[in-house]
C-alpha cells in the first residue's frame, strides 16, 4: 500500500514523505521537507537503510542510520518522522 504524509511536529521543520508499506514494514521510503541535512547527498542512505523496518522501530532506525552515516540534521529527527508516518496510517492516506 502507497502511503503519504504530511505534518510539522514539534522540535521538527515541514516533513513530506511517500512510502510504500506492506504487512507492518516499511519496502520503501522518500523524506523530504524544510529540513536540512548534512550532509545532503547522503541522506539517500539513511531512506534506503529504512527499507524493511518494522513501523514500531521507524523513529530508533531513523536515528540510528542518521549517526551511522555521520549527518547531522537541523530540524528532523526519528520521533519527527514517526508522528507525521503514524499521522499518516491513522487518517487513511493510503494508495491501493
């Protein structure tokens, strides 16, 4: 099932995100927004590196993989990403 969402949590700039996810995991994910990260070409790795995460473990992974791959980020964070996702599956906006 396709998933957006679209939401601006507290401590968080404007978070945008598309997933598709299936029987509790997330196959794929694309995060943007008005946040920053540093650096930016690497942030790819952390969206792929969320492939395959159970949707409870959405927030640690993220930042997990953010301090794997060494970028710091200026207004997104793991628990950010996880309100606008939950938001998200809560109002129904899914795609087939």
């Amino acid at each position: 099932m396709r998933l957006e969402g679209l939401g601006k949590p507290e401590g968080c700039k404007l978070i945008r995100f598309t997933a598709e996810v299936e029987q509790g995991l997330i196959r794929t994910i694309s995060i943007r927004g008005d946040f920053f990260a540093s650096p930016e070409e690497r942030f790819d790795l952390v969206e792929q590196g969320l492939s395959g995460t159970p949707w409870a473990d959405l927030a640690r992974t993220f930042d997990c993989l953010m301090r794997r791959e060494h970028i710091e980020a200026f207004g997104i964070n793991g628990a950010g990403v996880a309100r606008v996702f939950y938001a998200a599956l809560g109002s129904g906006h899914s795609h087939g």
